[in-house]
C-alpha cells in the first residue's frame, strides 16, 4: 500500500524557495538581532551568567522549532501559528497568536530599523530608520526570490563581520577567563529573564513557517530548514558571546549601545571597529527585511480568514507577493520608528513572541501519532518554556504585552458579539 503524503495545496502564493533559501532566510531573521542588539541587556540582567540564559533560550527555541517543522509540513500555509491554532485548538486562539505575533514583530521591525541606524548613523536615527523600511518594503513587493537573493548577500557579510570579531577580540590581548566568574549573575530571576530577552534573537526561525505557502515542497523543505538555521545560529551566538564576555567585563556590555564594538575596541585590533559597525547595520537590515515579510503573511492569512479586513488579502497578479499587507505594514513601521525605543520594543516584542509560540507548542499537542516527527514531550517542555520566559521579563514588557494580548481579545469578541459579522465583512 501506498503510504506517501498527500500533495501540497495549491499555493495562493508562488512557491520559489528551496531548501538553501528557507535557511538563508532564517538566518537572515535570526543572526544579527541578538548579538547585536540583545547581548547588552541579557549581559545587564544576568553579568556573564547571560551564557547560561543564552544555552536556556536555545532549548526553548529548540522546542518551539520542532513543533513549527511539524505543523508547517502539515499545513503548509502562510500565516505561521495563527493557522495552527484555527486548525488545531480553535479560530480565537489562534486569532489571538496571529494578533501578538502582528503586534510583537512590528515592534521587533522597530526595534531593528532603530539598531540599523544607531550603528549606520547615531546622528540621523530616526530618518535613516524610516528610510531602511520604505527601501525594504519596496524589496519585497518585487517577489519572495528577490527577497531570498538579497538576503543572501546580508548573510554573507554578517558572517564575515561576526567572524573578524571574534578574531579580533581573541587575538586582541584583552581576553581574561577571569571575568566570566567575577561577572556572573547565578539567580534564577537573572537568568530567565535574560533567556527571555535572548529569545527575541531566535525568534527569526518562525518567518520559514509563515513563508509557508511560498516554499518548494514544504513537508520536506520546512522540517529541516528550521532546525539547521537554527542550529547555524546557536553556534554563531554562543562564540561571539564568550569572546565578548572574556574581553570585557558584563556590566560594561551591559551598559553600551554597541557592546561588539567596546568588545574590539577592547583589544589592539581597536581599528576593526567600523566594521562592526558595519556588520551591525547590515545585519538589522537582514532581520527587518525578514520581519517585513513575515509579519505581511500574517497579515495575509488572518485577512482571508476574515479575522483582519479583507483588503489585505489582495495578491499582486505579476509578482504574487501580498502587496497591500506588505504596505500597510511597512507604514506602520515608519510611524513606530518615529517614537519607538529600542529596549523597550526589544522587551515587548520577546513576550508576545513567546505567547504566539505557547500557541504553537499546544497546537502541536493535538498532533495524532502518526503526524509526529519528534516525542510530545519536547512540545510540553516548549509550552512550559514559553509561558516561564515570558513572565519572567521585566515587568514592563509583560504589562505591556498582557494588555496589548487582552485588547485583542476583546476586539475578536466584540466583533462577534455586537453582530452575526465582523465590521469589515
């Protein structure tokens, strides 16, 4: 008997990326945002513990990959875990996963266009960030492939920069083992919320699943794209964090804007900073180009389920991108740029991005044995991570993000309860 899956869905969406695009993308999404816009606060919460906190976070993010990998070779759509949780646990949760994903990655898009600026430019941030946004909406109404392609060459560079660092800082004659024990913060309220902080720079992984209906064969493309990008961006992490931490001392990185340049400046190789600084732009510009796409498809697919206008659900007919969602979300990037602060949306964006994979963790709790790839037991240890990083951060992020999360709730319910049809139907 024939026991192959079935076929993927036609697309709304045109189906371009392989297997070696899918990584690029994730780790465009991923490397760059938490060396160099997260290290300074997880090292200011938890000293050199933030290695620990950093190993912790990985875990979580392990966890919440799997689950990903297995609903998206299941339900191969763009939307990421606002369909997993309709399909799986019912449309209001997952209404309520794909609102805090919008929510928290259009203050992750601040927080990355801000960081791109800060080190492009500290004298123009805010023009220079709003310039970044509308230059890279205008990149991704052209089509995935064009998106996947200059993703490619920011990953290239990235790499490039992060591995001069860590050469720099090693070979710099600053590097003192001692710090790493007089430095560390061993409490656990330090180090979960430094593992929360550190989350956000992993999160990049889910825009694979959102990019679900644009992947060439998603049952095999999206299972090992996960956790390969993922695993490329643990490693990556953790020997730029070690060689920062051995050169300078944690509270210091805690209290720098550009913690990877002190790093350097540390040392005798000091001239090699502006290609950190460089390295940091272009890698922000890779995060927010991925952000920008993921946080459309979101947009997409809650619009054609209705849970969002309609309008949104427009696809260009040349480019078959989802043009107006892509637009509205890169203007409203422009006007949280101008006001937005970085830790703060930092801090925002890692609890509402948690909440939206506690949803995808008990999505993957309804999986039937034979749709599992991995044990359930690692998405229990995913649910239960979520939830625990989540309120372990400061506690101004998660004021914001429950308040934020009930707003939404609220509108889903008075949508439904004041008439038969949401507003916009």
């Amino acid at each position: 008997m024939n026991h192959q899956p079935p076929a993927a869905p036609p697309s709304r969406l045109s189906r371009q990326l392989t297997t070696g695009d899918a990584v690029i993308l994730g780790l465009g999404a991923m490397v760059g945002a938490g060396i160099f816009a997260v290290i300074g606060p997880a090292a200011a919460a938890a000293g050199s513990g933030a290695l620990v906190a950093l190993l912790l976070a990985a875990a979580v993010a392990y966890c919440n990959a799997t689950s990903s990998a297995q609903l998206a070779a299941l339900h191969p759509e763009s939307g990421g875990a606002y369909v997993y949780g309709r399909r799986r646990l019912g449309p209001f949760w997952g209404y309520l996963a794909g609102w805090g994903f919008v929510v928290g990655k259009l203050a992750s898009c601040t927080a990355m266009a801000l960081t791109f600026a800060s080190y492009a430019a500290p004298q123009l941030v805010r023009p220079l960030a709003v310039a970044a946004v509308l230059v890279l909406t205008a990149v991704n109404l052209f089509g995935v492939k064009k998106t996947a392609l200059l993703t490619r060459w920011i990953v290239a560079v990235v790499l490039a920069s992060l591995a001069g660092v860590i050469l720099a800082v090693l070979l710099g004659g600053a590097v003192s083992p001692a710090r790493l024990a007089e430095g560390a913060m061993w409490r656990p309220d330090a180090i979960l919320q430094a593992a929360g902080l550190w989350f956000f720079a992993f999160s990049g992984y889910a825009r694979l699943a959102t990019l679900g209906e644009e992947v060439v064969d998603p049952r095999r493309t999206i299972p090992r794209a996960i956790p390969l990008a993922l695993g490329i961006t643990l490693v990556l992490y953790l020997l730029v964090a070690l060689s920062a931490l051995l050169a300078v001392d944690a509270g210091a990185l805690g209290q720098s804007a550009a913690p990877l340049v002190l790093a350097v400046q540390a040392g005798r190789f000091s001239a090699w900073s502006p290609l950190v600084r460089f390295g940091a732009a272009v890698a922000s510009l890779g995060v927010l180009l991925s952000l920008i796409a993921g946080v459309s498809r979101t947009v997409f697919a809650m619009a054609a389920n209705r849970d969002l206008p309609p309008w949104f659900a427009s696809v260009d007919p040349r480019h078959r991108v989802p043009r107006r969602a892509e637009l509205a979300v890169g203007l409203i990037v422009v006007v949280l740029v101008a006001r937005g602060d970085l830790r703060a949306a930092i801090g925002f964006s890692a609890f509402t991005v948690l909440l939206y994979y506690a949803v995808t963790n008990a999505a993957a709790l309804r999986l039937a044995p034979a749709e599992r790839r991995w044990p359930r037991a690692v998405a229990v240890a995913g649910l239960l991570g979520c939830i625990l990083l989540a309120f372990s951060l400061p506690a101004a992020s998660v004021l914001g993000g429950v308040l934020v999360l009930l707003i939404g709730a609220a509108l889903y319910g008075l949508s439904r309860a004041a008439a038969p049809r949401p507003w916009w139907r």
